[in-house]
C-alpha cells in the first residue's frame, strides 16, 4: 500500500475539535473522507473502500472489518484501543496503532485543576458567594471551609507512565512529596514505595490506570479499603479503573475527605446520573449492565452503599438549590419593590388632568 495512492476515512472528525490543523495528517494519504461522526450502523459502509481508518471513539469491530477487506490500517486518535475488535483485526490482517503522549499537558494541567480545587475548597467558597452568605458574612472574608497548602503535602501516583511521570514533575514544582506506588504485590524499588504504604501516607492520590475488564483486586480496590486513613484522594485516569468501588464511595465525600473524579469513563463523571437510570454495575453510566464472564460485579451491600450515598448527595444538591432559589426570590422581591416605587414616582410626576 502507498501511502500516496490510499484512501483513507476519518470516522469522527468532529469528535478532536475544530481548531486543529490536519495539513500533516491530509498529506500522509492520496485521499481522504471525512465524517463527522459515524453511527454504529454506518462504519462497514464507509470503511468499505479505505486502505487507512482513523477513529477517535467510534467503535470498529468485527462485522465493519469484514465489510472493509481493503484496510489495512487503523490508527485510533487516543490512546486506549478499547473500541477496537483487536483479535478481528489481526484475524483480517489489519494494524492498530494509537496515540501517545498527545495530551500529557493537558491531563497534568487537569488533575491540578482538581487538586487545586479541592485543597482550596473553590466549589464550596463558590457555592457561598453565589447564595449571598458571603456578602452578609461580618468579616472581609469567609472562613467556614478550611483551605489546604499542597507545599509539604504527599502526593500518591499510582501509575508511572507518561501521564503519571507528568503529575509527578509538576506535583514537586509545588513543593509535593511524591509516593510513587510499586505494582500491587510486587519488588519496592528505591524509587518506589509499596502499594499499601502509598495509601497509608498519601495525602492525596492519582491514579493513572489502564483498563482492565478481567482483572480483580486492582488498584481500585486497594483504594477503595486504604482511603479511610487519609482525607483529600482524588483520582484521574485515562479509562475505567480496575475497580469502581472508590468511585461509587467518592460520590459523597465524608466530612474530612474529598474526591475529584477526572478524565476518562464517562461514567464516572461528577454531574452523572442519578440511580433511577439503568446503571453499569451499581453505577451511573446511563447503559444497560453489562453481562458477562470474568466482568466484576458489585455485590447487594455495595449496591445498597451506592444507593444511599445517591441519596445523600442528591439531598446536598437540593439543600444547595434551595439556597439558591431563596436567593434569588430575595433579589426579585427586591426587584419589585424598586419597581413599586418607581411607579409610585411617576405617579407623583404625571401633570394633573393627564389620563
């Protein structure tokens, strides 16, 4: 195959935005077909005739590689391969590459978003100058949350990879100790500390895990157990984690302990949806459960677990509406009454006999 006379199919242009510039990627085929998006239905039609396929997300799998026996390869704008039938690939003769260390700025610049965040109670602090307190309160300033210094604190980083590696420079830039976890039950290294001890000392953790389907006791798990020691865990990774049951607990943070849950799984996401939805596994995703050998599996009292820290976190939200809502009928009351008086004015400015 040349690469001057192949036809090659963007799957989901509109998917990496619009303000890249594709010179590069136009010039490494003799023609392209771009698709903003491609639905499930209609990617065996449009790999039909391409020698070269790039998808971000949409999924290529086993009947779309038989409806495409010219493609050779597929090149997957990100960096996990999870929405590619890789055996079917390699049964159809056809490579799968993906992207790396496309977005390390922009996880890195990510996780201290949400650590700032969270050290700096920035929602809660928000949260009061938006329903009024603040300008009511006596003092120029509000001291009802406590606001944490990352200088001096330990950042855990459970994952040394590319992205890891990145947090981890950018963690001692402000002054963090760096823990970087050795492989659960393997050697500690002298440059790393062993898994357990990571989750006992850390005061905040970031995970950079792949994913893994059919793997039990991960990461995930360790954290779900050792998070109880320590306040402020966070996570970010770049796809599901091993295990969700830190996930589900961090959907109410306890008074001393806060969670940000970051990139990647967007059923993890903080505003998710709430458990009148199907959910994957006892948590919000929005999709049918997925069945399956090998596929963990929440038990009832971790169902029931999730359920009622729904339930508490539903009932914060409320209480944070409703002050809103007392804010602004405050303010509209307020409205009004200027509005009366207004009136009233003119009224008085009105020349007499005019109707």
């Amino acid at each position: 195959m040349s690469p001057d006379t192949a036809r090659a199919c963007f799957l989901d242009a509109e998917s990496v935005g619009t303000d890249l510039d594709f010179t590069a990627l136009e010039a490494a085929a003799g023609s392209w077909d771009w698709h903003g998006n491609t639905a499930p239905e209609q990617v065996g039609e449009r790999l039909a005739g391409a020698q070269i396929a790039v998808s971000n997300k949409v999924r290529i799998g086993a009947a779309a590689l038989e409806a495409a026996p010219h493609l050779r390869l597929i090149c997957v704008a990100a960096t996990g391969v999870n929405n590619i039938d890789l055996e079917a690939a390699a049964a159809h003769g056809v490579t799968v590459c993906n992207a790396t260390a496309y977005a390390t700025p922009s996880v890195v610049q990510h996780v201290f978003a949400l650590l700032l965040a969270l050290a700096t109670r920035l929602e809660r602090y928000h949260a009061i100058a938006v329903d009024g307190r603040w300008a009511k309160h006596p003092f120029f300033c509000v001291l009802d949350e406590p606001i944490t210094e990352l200088a001096g604190r330990r950042l855990g980083v459970v994952g040394h990879g590319e992205l890891g590696r990145g947090v981890a420079a950018t963690a001692a830039a402000f002054g963090m100790e760096v823990l970087v976890a050795a492989r659960r039950g393997g050697p500690v290294s002298p440059d790393r500390v062993a898994f357990e001890d990571v989750l006992a000392q850390a005061d905040a953790l970031s995970l950079h895990c792949p994913r893994r389907h059919r793997r039990r006791g991960g990461p995930g798990a360790g954290v779900a157990r050792g998070r109880d020691r320590r306040r402020g865990r966070r996570r970010t990774d770049r796809g599901a984690a091993p295990q969700r049951q830190c996930a589900a607990r961090a959907r109410h943070p306890e008074p001393d302990r806060d969670a940000a849950l970051g990139l990647g799984d967007p059923g993890l996401a903080p505003a998710a949806r709430g458990p009148g939805r199907r959910q994957h596994r006892g948590l919000a995703r929005g999709q049918p459960a997925q069945r399956g050998r090998g596929r963990w599996r929440m038990s009832g009292d971790e169902r029931v677990a999730a359920a009622e820290e729904w339930i508490m976190q539903l009932r914060m939200e409320q209480d944070q509406l409703d002050r809103v809502v007392q804010a602004q009928s405050r303010a509209i009351a307020g409205l009004q009454q200027r509005i009366e008086r207004l009136e009233r004015r003119l009224e008085r400015l009105a020349p007499e006999g005019d109707e």
